[in-house]
C-alpha cells in the first residue's frame, strides 16, 4: 500500500522536481553563505526529494566503504567512520524537518509522505547490515584491550548499543519482522502530526456580538480581530486554538458558554470522528510499539526506552511521580475549592467546570496577589525579553550576539545572530521564530542545522533555532508576551545554549531524554528573578523598569495555581507511561484507556490532562514516548543546580564555569549524574523542586 501511495504522490511532485533540475541544487554544491548557513532564499521545495535520494546515495557508499576495509575494525576505521557518516542526509533532513515544523505547506507534506518510508527503509538496512555490525561488534568486544578516553569509550558503548537495540542480533525473519513495524510505525506518526495540525489550524470560533467580548483585554480583542479579517470574516472577532488565542479567552472573558465551546474543540483535536481523527492510529502506535519491544527482548516499550535514561526503570518514573502526584492532587482540590466558594460568593450555584479554571484562577490571583497578568505585558516586550534572555549568557558564559541581516531566513520575521566568544570569536549562530503563521506546529521547540564537530583541523560550528507561536506585532504595538511566554522563550533558549556550547566530539553521544531539559529548564529560573526582571522587563512606551510592587507580586504569585499546573503535567505523564507499559499488542480503545488512567489516579473531573492522547504530540509524532516525565525529572535537577547560584551568586563566574565545562559542554560524553555531581558537588535532591511549586 505504501508503495502505491509514494508512488501516485511522485507522479504528482514531478513538477517541484523539475524545478529542481532548471538549476543547481543549493544542497548539492557549497552553500556560499556567511557560517555555512542554509541557503534559503535558494531551497525550493523540489530540492528536497533529490537531494535527500543523493544523501541517502552517499550514506550507503560510505558505509559500503566501512565495511570493504580488510584491515583489522579499529576505533578509528570504524566507530569514528560510522559516526561521521550521513553528513548531507543529515544536512538535508535538518532543513527538511526544521521548515515543516516552521512554515509546513501541502508541498512539503507531500515529500515528507514519500520521503518518511524511504528514510526508514534506509535506516532499517544500515541497522541492520550484518556486516557493520559484526565490525562494530569486533570492536566492542575488544574494549579492554582498547586505550579510550572517557568520550571513545562512551560512543563505542552507545554504538554497539544502539546496533542491538535496533535489532541487529535478530535473526533473519525476525529482522524482515521489525522492519515492517518500523515502517509502519514511521508513516503512523506522521499521519498523527498531520492531523492534529489540520485539527488545530483549521478551528476558528467566530464572535458576531460585541458583547460577547466582554471582559477581555483590548489587546486580546484587537488579535481577533485582526485574526477574522485574515480568516475573510472583517467585522467579527475569531479565536482559535493556538495558545495565545484560547488562554486569555478562558482568562477573562465573562461569556461561559463560549469558555467552554472554546475549550472542549481544544480538548477534542483529533478526537471528532472525522478524517483527521487519530484514536486507532494512536493506539495502533501503543500496540506496534509493544510488539517491537517484545521482539527485541524487552516486556514492554517504556523498559526499552527507560533502560538509555537516567531514571532506568518504569518502576522508578511510577515512584517518582506518585510522590509528586499526591501532594499536588491535594494541592489542586484546595484550589478548586476556593474557586467554588467564589462562584458562591457571586452569587451563582453552578460547579467549577474545567472550561471555568483559567477564569476563576486569574480572579483569585488579582484578589489575593492584585496580579493582573495583563498589566504585566507592557513590560515584556518580545525584543526585550530576548535581549534579557542574551544577558544572562553574557554575564554567565561572556556570549555576544549580533544581528546578521546578511545571512538568508526562511520566513520575514525570522531573526539571525551570530554568537560570539567573550574574546571575539566565532562560536555559532542561532535564527529566532516566534510569532504564530500559517503551517507551524503548536507549541515551542528548539531545533539544530549544524551540531558543533571537529574533523582534521576544521571546526564545524553549530547553528541553531528558537520556534515559538506567540502573538506577533500588531496595531502598531509590538509583539507583548505573556508570563508564560516569557519563560518558554528562556527555556527554549537554554536548549540552544546547550546546542551553541556542546563540545562533544562525536554525533552519536548524546543526553538522555530525562537529562536534555536540565539545560532549558535551569534557564526560566534567571527568567524570573528580580534582578533579571530588572535588566529587561521594561514598558515599551515609555522604557521604564518594571515597578517593584509588580517585582513583588511576581514573586509571591510563585506558587499559585501549581496544584493545577502539577496535576495536568504529572496526569499526562502517567497517562503516556500507561500507554507505553502494555505487554500485549492489543489496540486499546483509546478513550476508555485515558478514562481508565485518571480514574485509577483519583483525577478531580475539573482539570483536564496537559494532553489527551488524541493530540499527545510529544509521545505520538515526537521523541517523548515513555519520557514526558522527563520535564519534572529535569526539575528536580535544576532547582537543585540553581540553589547552587543562589548560594555563591547568580552570576557568579566559579559556579557558571562549572556548569558550562560539566553539563553544557560535556553533556553525553559520561553518564549525567556524574557529569551532574561534578558540577553540585553531591547528587541532587527533591526539596527545591518541592519548594519551588508549593507543594511542600
């Protein structure tokens, strides 16, 4: 079926691959441009499909040459050549994903279904080439004998590792087996993420009635209407189910009926019975996912995965999380409670629903901390925020970052900078995208064109991205971002710090999933910080600094509301556990399964799961199955590493140093809680987390 399917979509690309063929291939040939960086105003999407066959191509010749050398497998002849292979795969594929990802069309669509089962298939034949393993394996068996620095032997380890994991001491028919649920597991995810971004960029909830905008801020009412007239509706007022349009609807507006139309079409991407519904896929995925875990050896997919993670165990996420779960349950009910009691007070008898929590909270938070989230928007400035955000690396690490409007963006209201060492010289580049447009994928990511690598006496130096899908500039007023957004602007630039400042000298070492958000997530703790907020947080009419009553409220409006923020997190987290601990292949039905979960939890009935499995991106079409927990495991680490910056300084230089050389530079060359002892100096513990969301 899948052959009949790439085969009809090729007929119908012919015409991008002929563009392709009136010029040269910018993947093809050097790229010419400041840094190496991609070449977009030259990439058409019919570049793709040939130069990711001519990638593939060259990645097949380079492991024929591997395996054609008759001299004895050495470290060098082998494990260094298998890393260093795929280089314009990997370039193109980069580009590939970054653009569907950022500014996806039916176009790029269309290759990525008859790109997907071609790159799997490619994959599968290079895992599962018997004679490259047999020489990785010659290797490995002779580890003892070897003299390996600590980042050798890690990467001769993860190789032969990952050779076994992906099957390569199967046999024959098992083999042909894992194949086919590779295959199918590869386009299976795709469809996913393909139907939720129809189901999430095809929603508008249309508003006729001036009134029916009651309570809402002005700036929210100008974005919809703003987002009616491009949607070819002037006049009225559209909201959709991007994150800066349905929060602060359900935040402030009076009308409940629209709060809750709002927010169950959120609740329900890919779950409305219609083309794009991902219910059997989703559980079509968990099934597979188990059948292959047992192929190769494992009960269920969540040991195999966890086995490469720090935590090691799903018995150990499950404790981990049950010790969260209970006291952020508690928490959550007295929350509820208290917005039931305001209900009353108003005078009205209804029960807090979950479409009521965002309102009641916002409510709460002006009554006890006379918080308006609103008021604070005028001080972060999308630029200014940014810039806060490049401060802190500055006074950390002695980063500069310069504008480089020389350097080709693949959309308008793209940015680049060059990232310079504190003594001038070149360290990399990062592009940053953060406004809503039409084919971005929700949420915010960071993503990599160029890791850091050393090959001879050349220095390949990385070259990174920020996406985020806030509100753009508007009416004249620039971008304003929320608190929220504030801090996903800083957690998504800790991972391109991590990706700028890496010095890991092979592909194939990398941080477990359960470590990788330590360096994002340590970051929304300057994010918010008096000191910070000082530096950055300044209105953007008049540049004064954010007053110190606001700085105050922030501050004790820390913990507030983190019984729901725990909940929802942690209730995702088992419900993606519970997906991934199955040890049959039967497909679940997939409603009564979540339902199942947050029954077994004790679930209070007015929060609702971060995410559903229908649109449970992160584990369906992302690298997170059996990690979600991963966010609140990182947690625990940077609470607990920046006590040590509360302790000996926010900026001081020992501890910044310590924490550049150990994790930022270091991570995935030595097992991370070593790496992580070597910077705290004894292993982390939960209290600061504890203490950070008021649950203590």
């Amino acid at each position: 079926m899948h052959h009949l399917s790439a085969a009809l979509l090729l007929v119908c690309l012919l015409p991008l691959v002929a563009i392709a063929g009136t010029d040269t291939n910018p993947f093809l040939a050097p790229y010419g441009t400041p840094f190496d960086t991609p070449p977009f105003d030259r990439i058409k999407p019919g570049h793709f499909l040939p130069a990711i066959q001519k990638g593939m191509a060259d990645h097949k010749a380079e492991i024929r040459a591997i395996t054609m050398v008759r001299s004895t497998p050495t470290f060098e002849n082998t494990i260094v050549a298998y890393d260093r292979s795929g280089d314009l795969l990997g370039r193109v594929t980069g580009v590939f994903g970054a653009l569907r990802g950022a500014i996806t069309t039916d176009q790029l669509d269309s290759i990525a279904n008859i790109t997907t089962p071609m790159l799997t298939t490619h994959r599968n034949d290079i895992a599962l080439d018997e004679q490259l393993f047999q020489r990785v394996k010659s290797v490995y068996d002779r580890r003892a004998t070897l003299q390996l620095t600590p980042a050798q032997a890690m990467l001769l380890d993860n190789t032969y590792k990952n050779f076994v994991r992906n099957g390569a001491n199967l046999d024959p028919e098992a083999k042909k087996r894992l194949r086919a649920l590779n295959d199918e597991l590869s386009m299976l995810s795709l469809k996913f993420n393909q139907n939720l971004l129809r189901e999430t960029n095809g929603y508008r909830m249309i508003v006729d009635r001036k009134e029916d905008l009651e309570g809402l801020p002005p700036a929210v009412i100008a974005a919809a209407a703003a987002a009616a007239t491009k949607a070819g509706q002037p006049g009225k007022w559209a909201f959709t189910l991007q994150k800066p349009s349905w929060i602060p609807f359900l935040q402030y507006a009076t009308n409940r009926a629209l709060r809750e139309k709002l927010y169950t079409a959120y609740c329900s991407r890919g779950d409305n019975g219609n083309a794009s519904d991902n219910k059997l896929i989703l559980a079509r995925i968990a099934a597979l996912r188990a059948a292959r875990a047992r192929l190769l050896g494992y009960k269920t997919h969540a040991e195999y995965v966890l086995e490469e993670n720090m935590a090691k165990t799903p018995g150990t996420v499950y404790d981990f999380l049950e010790k969260l779960w209970k006291p952020a349950l508690a928490r959550a009910t007295k929350e509820r409670d208290a917005m039931q009691a305001m209900i009353r007070a108003e005078g009205k008898d209804f029960p807090v629903a979950s479409w009521d929590w965002w309102y009641y909270a916002e409510k709460i938070k002006k009554a006890e901390y006379d918080l308006d989230e609103e008021a604070l928007r005028p001080y972060f400035r999308m630029e200014n925020v940014r810039r806060g955000a490049f401060e802190v690396a500055s006074r950390l690490y002695g980063l500069q970052f310069i504008e480089r409007k020389d350097i080709p963006r693949y959309a308008d209201d793209v940015q680049v900078f060059e990232v310079k060492e504190a003594d001038g010289s070149h360290l990399g580049v990062i592009y940053t995208d953060y406004f809503l447009r039409g084919g971005k994928r929700p949420g915010a990511w960071m993503g990599s064109f160029r890791s850091y690598s050393v090959e001879g006496e050349t220095v390949h130096t990385p070259v990174v991205y920020n996406v985020g899908n806030f509100t753009g500039p508007a009416d004249g007023k620039p971008a304003l971002l929320s608190l929220e957004e504030v801090e996903t602007l800083f957690h998504e630039f800790g991972h391109a710090l991590f990706g700028l400042l890496s010095r890991r000298p092979y592909d194939n070492l990398s941080l477990p999933r359960d470590g990788i958000e330590l360096p994002s997530q340590v970051m929304e703790n300057w994010a918010m910080h008096p000191d910070v907020l000082r530096s950055y947080a300044r209105h953007y009419q008049t540049d004064a600094p954010i007053p110190e009553d606001l700085i105050t409220k922030i501050e004790k409006s820390g913990t507030f509301n983190q019984g729901f923020a725990t909940v929802e997190y942690l209730a995702a987290s088992i419900l993606d556990l519970d997906w991934h601990t199955l040890t049959d292949t039967t497909a679940r039905n997939a409603t009564a399964f979540e339902n199942a979960t947050f029954t077994r939890l004790g679930m209070i009935p007015e929060i609702v799961a971060r995410y559903r499995s229908p649109y449970f991106a992160h584990i369906f079409s992302g690298g997170y199955s059996a990690g979600y927990y991963s966010y609140i495991w990182a947690e625990v680490l940077d609470a607990d590493a920046f006590e040590a910056f509360k302790e000996k300084g926010l900026f001081d230089k020992a501890t910044a140093d310590a924490f550049r050389r150990n994790i930022l530079e270091q991570g995935g060359t030595a097992d991370p809680m070593t790496l992580y002892e070597r910077f705290r100096g004894k292993k982390p513990e939960i209290t600061p987390l504890l203490r950070k969301r008021g649950l203590q």
